[in-house]
C-alpha cells in the first residue's frame, strides 16, 4: 500500500521504516519537500522510500500516520489540504505534549476534549484513528520485543471501516487481536492521551522506554 | 492499629471491611456522628468497628483513608481539624471526578495540578500518600482475585516513611512488593489520576470494574 507518514522524528522514522520493511511504499512528509532528516531517512530504506511535503505526502498516501508534535499536528493536516485528505485513514499517534514548562511536559489540551477529537473535527472527511499513542515508539512497530507481545493497544475512532484497517497495520506490526482494545468514538482518546502523564513519569522510575501496560483481567 | 476511613461509600466499606478482616480497629467517619450507611458497616463488622464524625474519626486513627469523593475531600479533612491530621499518614485513594456533565466523569482538576498536591497543600501537617486510586475497590484490598495478584499499584508521596507504611498496608490486603511502583513525590498523583479517564472506558468496554493494568517490562 502507500503510505505517507507525516513527520521525521524518532516516531515517524521508525513507522516509516517498519512498514518498508513490510512491503509499503512510504512517503515522509515534513514543512519543506528536501528536509535533511528526511532525506537521510530515505537514504537507508532503499527504493520503496520517497519524501516531499506534507501536502506530497497526504497526496501520495492511500493511509496516514499523524506522527507529527501534537501542538502542530492540526496545522500540518491544514497544510496537506482537504482534498488530499478526504476520505482517508489517518492513524494518529500524535499526543497534545506541552514542553514549553519543562519537564515531565502536561498536556495542551484534555479532560473535557483530546486532540484526536480536534483533528477529526477540523478535518470531517479524514477518518481519524487514535492509536499506539500510549507507548515508545520501538514498541508500538514490535510488541514482541516485551512478554511475546501480551500488553495492550488500544484504538478509538467513529468509522468501524477505519479501525479494522488500523488493526490489519498493527497485525502486520505483531499486535495480537486480543491484544487490542476497541475503546468507542474519536472521544474516548482522551482517555489514552491522558494516560501519557503516568506513561511519562513511570519511564522516569525506570529509566527506560521499553514498557507498556497489560489490561489484567 | 487504629485506622479512620473518611467517608461511607462502597470504597470505605470495603477497605474499612478489610482492615476489620486484617484484626486493626477501625472508626468510619462521616457528617454526623449516626450515619446511617456507617450504621450498617459497623453492625456488620462487630466490636472493632465503630463509627462518628470526620473529627472523630480522625482524632482516633493513627493512620487515615481518604475514601470521600474527591470533590469534598479538602471540606471533610477541613472538618476533621488539622489537630487530628498532624503528622498522621493519609493514604488517599480519592479521584477529582465531576459527575456533574454526566456520565463518563471528567477530572475537577488535573494536568499541571492534582488532589493529591492540594490535600498535601492545605494540610502540610499530613503526609499524603497517594495510592490505590487507579483500580475498582474489590481489587485495592484483594488483588490476589486477579492474575495471582501480578499487576500494579502505584504510589505517590512525599515522604518516605509514609510510603513504607503505605506499603506495609498493601501487603496486608494481599500486593506483593515487585508490584508496587513508587512514583516519586506527590505531584506524581497527576499521572494516577488522569488515569482514571482511560480506566473508566476500559470498565465501560469490558462491562466490568474487575481489571487492572499491569506494567509489562
């Protein structure tokens, strides 16, 4: 499939290069159609990597990944344009983190709303999954890497159609079905962005990124 | 030991029930001295349950619960006296949630501040400890139910002390140590608390309050 991944950091870079090696076609899109990190990131994933603007990008790609900072997240989508978004998936694993007061950063919008509701209301014709928002991103590409994968993902979004191609993509990654959960609609994001605040300060007790959480039942 | 459990509702109950079970005295505060809910407790519970005011409850326990809605924990610790909170161990398990907007609740506070930091503010005598917050009542004072009792348990504090008691407490109810993370101070309650947000999907999801989250490294 192609597919674009809209940012070029450790996130993007990381998506992008696991679905390479999946077989995809994936343009990185970033502000500026010959970014450095981009570029470089082309450079070690051979033939089926390509780059542009974001506006390429979303153009190129048949699905998205919203690996942009949450803060621009919604400016980035603006900037690929309405007409290349219509109609697609976009599997956003972007988090609405405020660094601007230092660390553990809070967060710049949630409780009452999230971000992934924001970009599917500035964007009514995407069909915006939130997912895999709620770990490092090595882990996110390869559950496997901890207890044969047995933790959890969890996915919110409206469109049923949506969310099954986002799990078909985490399937490909490793995620076990029963190891995803189907939280409800795009609202029910709130509930994994604001599970980066213990997410932040566990990492912080451990001193590593490589954990995630397993729903116990 | 001599324990106060703030508040009549199910958490109270139960944790008051279980400190019963474990051989401690426990005084059930609430508004008036006659409660009717706190009646009932302490009948069920014989000669080492009692019951009063907040004031009362807290002059007579060596260590406290916080097991009022979060809403009015700084009132009902406000009326208790700050005589009978000082230098005493509170374990809060409380959460902010505003039931106000219906249902799923949101947070009274959250992201840059906590109740956890705001129970510490008003009442620096105490030391506030926050645990158990993050789970439905059943499994706070009997994870062994689920998993052989492999999940976790967070705390968050300022003081070391309070901590080791805190612990000391949880072993009682059944959590082994391994599974108890120390967050760090108590502004780490953040965390702890905006994870009730994705706590009260996953409980609408599943259709039941019996699971936990299980930190997988």
């Amino acid at each position: 499939m192609k597919i674009a991944v809209l940012g070029t950091g450790m996130v993007g870079e990381t998506i992008g290069s696991r679905l390479i090696e999946l077989g995809h076609e994936v343009k990185m899109g970033s502000r500026t159609p010959d970014n450095e990190k981009a570029a470089e990131w082309v450079r070690k994933n051979g033939a089926r990597a390509s780059q542009g603007t974001f506006k390429d990008a979303a153009a190129f790609g048949e699905l998205l990944f919203n690996c942009t900072m949450g803060v621009a997240s919604i400016e980035v989508l603006a900037s690929a344009g309405a007409a290349n978004l219509d109609g697609k998936v976009l599997i956003d694993v972007s988090n609405p983190l405020d660094f601007s007061q230092g660390m553990p950063p809070s967060l710049t919008i949630c409780n009452t709303n999230s971000l992934g509701e924001e970009i599917q209301k500035a964007f009514p014709g995407l069909k915006v999954v939130k997912a895999l928002n709620t770990m490092w991103c090595g882990l996110m590409v390869n559950p496997n890497m901890l207890q044969e994968g047995n933790h959890t993902a969890f996915i919110s979004g409206n469109d049923e159609g949506a969310k099954a191609k986002t799990r078909e993509i985490m399937h490909a990654f490793g995620w076990k079905d029963e190891n995803i959960l189907d939280l409800g609609d795009i609202s029910t994001a709130r509930g994994t962005e604001m599970l980066l605040p213990i997410w932040l300060r566990t990492w912080a007790a451990l001193g590593t990124g490589a954990f995630n959480f397993k729903l116990v039942k």
